[in-house]
C-alpha cells in the first residue's frame, strides 16, 4: 500500500560501522560483550543509524552492506581498493552482529556477492525512485550520481546527527554537470582511495572543467583537436585506463535484488529497539538513548 507521504531511506552500513568504529577506535577503549565481542562500532551505528530515523522521518529504511573483498570491480581491475589494509581485528566480528541488530529493528540486510553496497544502494534507488522519495545516508561522495528531483544524498558530517545535505539542485550548481557524469569526471582525475589512476596530471578541476565542456570521455576524444597539446598528450596516453577507470567509477544499477517495499516498512518502537539492544548487551546504551 502507498501513501502520499511514503519515504525511503538507504542506509550505507559500511559507511556507518566504519566511522563508528574509528570514531572509538583511539582511545584504545573497546565495550566487549559475555561473549567476548567488541561492539564499539556497533554502538555507533545505532547512534547513527537512530539519529538519521528521527531527521529523516522515513517510512521505510533499508541497510545495504559490501560482502568480502572480492566485486566484478577486482576482477576487471586487481589493484582496485588494493591499498586498503585488513579491517582491524577488533572490528571483523562485529560485521555479523551488526546485521543481526539491524535484523531485530526490522530492517532488511542488503548484500550481493560480487557487488558493493553502492551498487545495492543505486539498484534499488532505480527500482523505487518513482514509487516514493528517497534519502540516502552515506559517507561516500560517489553515491551523487544517484541524486535526481526524488533522491537526496546525506554525507555524514561530524558526530551524530549532523549532515551535509545534498540535492539534484545543489550538485548541479556546485559542479555544473549532472550526477550520472560523475563517473567520467572521476575517470578523468583517478580516485586514490579506490586505488585506480584514471589520467595522471590531471586533477578534479580540470576533470570537471572537461566534462562541462564536452560532457562524455566519447566528448572529449572526439574534440582533442582542441584541448592544450598538454592535455591532448596526458588523455591520448591514458585512453585505455580511461574507459576501465570509468567503469570502475560507475554505480551499478541492475544488481539482482528482490525486495518487495512491504519489508522495509519502519515500525519499530521503543520497546523493540529496547529488545535488540538487550539481546545484544548494549542495554546501557537503550536508557542512555529512550
């Protein structure tokens, strides 16, 4: 059943449980529970995940998670993400309980092996989009290639609660392009967290200036006769790694997923949010947060 008022948010779990986890992490000071099991990062998460429920105001709410390492991303690319480290020790255990707190608030776990959680998010922001409105909480700046008139992107800024709100209006006047060219823009400049080069010496300015002119990598090599003789030489020697980094850059929206948006209807009230912190040891954490 729809309603006038319906509103979906998709929650970026990695996003969250990650900053949740560093955010601790410092101190040196882990809450463990009977079992053994650190549950700092989790602690946080349902901070976070409650204070963006109470500014959001969603309907439904959906949790999307990476699973392993290995994505179609690695294979076309073996060095992609290669950079990063192991997560830390303290933190691998709480990537299962985390799923079973979201479980007991009700909320579906998404997850498909092979795929990111970006790709979950944007496979399901293009199933619902023109259902309902939708919100994702995120601190990952590729999701704004999803951002249209119906989808809203909130970066998670310091603490809990606090945001960087973007809309469609908003990336368009900051950027002067579109949101599904993001991932040419990207291609151009290389992410150096994800690890691929894209072309080297040249960096987001020049990327963004690039594709406002021309508004496709196709654009650009089909005008080269224009561009510096700097510039012809840069992308003319990168054409290869351009055309993988923007595959690698793109958010996948075809990712085989079947939920049905009864299951991700937002009922839970105090007493279940109570419950799962319970089950979980995390009871301190409910009184501090009723």
């Amino acid at each position: 059943m729809k309603t006038n008022h319906s509103h979906l948010l998709l929650v970026d779990g990695m996003a969250l449980l990650f900053r949740s986890f560093y955010a601790t992490a410092p101190s040196g000071h882990f809450m463990f529970n009977s079992q053994g099991i650190p549950t700092n990062a989790i602690h946080g998460f349902v901070k976070h995940l409650l204070a963006a429920v109470r500014t959001i105001q969603p309907t439904h709410v959906v949790c999307c998670w990476d699973m392993g390492s290995t994505t179609f991303r690695t294979e076309m690319f073996p060095a992609y993400k290669a950079n990063r480290g192991e997560p830390p020790l303290e933190l691998v255990p709480q990537f299962d309980l985390v799923k079973e707190v979201v479980a007991a608030l009700e909320i579906p776990n998404i997850g498909v092996m092979g795929a990111e959680a970006d790709d979950c998010i944007g496979t399901l922001t293009k199933q619902y989009e023109s259902e309902l409105p939708i919100s994702i909480l995120t601190g990952d700046r590729d999701l704004f290639q999803l951002l249209s008139e119906r989808v809203t992107v909130y970066l998670l800024g310091k603490g809990i609660g606090n945001y960087d709100v973007y809309t469609f209006e908003r990336f368009q006047q900051e950027k002067g392009i579109l949101p599904h060219q993001l991932a040419d823009v990207k291609a151009l400049m290389g992410d150096a967290s994800d690890n691929y080069p894209g072309v080297r010496g040249i960096g987001e300015k020049t990327a963004l200036k690039l594709i406002q002119q021309y508004g496709s990598i196709e654009g650009i090599v089909e005008n080269m006769h224009r561009l510096t003789k700097a510039q012809q030489q840069k992308i003319s020697e990168h054409l290869d790694m351009l055309d993988l980094s923007r595959k690698l850059a793109k958010i996948y929206c075809d990712i085989p997923i079947a939920l049905r948006l009864e299951e991700a209807r937002w009922n839970v009230d105090e007493n279940k949010i109570r419950h799962a912190l319970q089950m979980l040891e995390l009871s301190g954490f409910a009184r501090n947060n009723g």
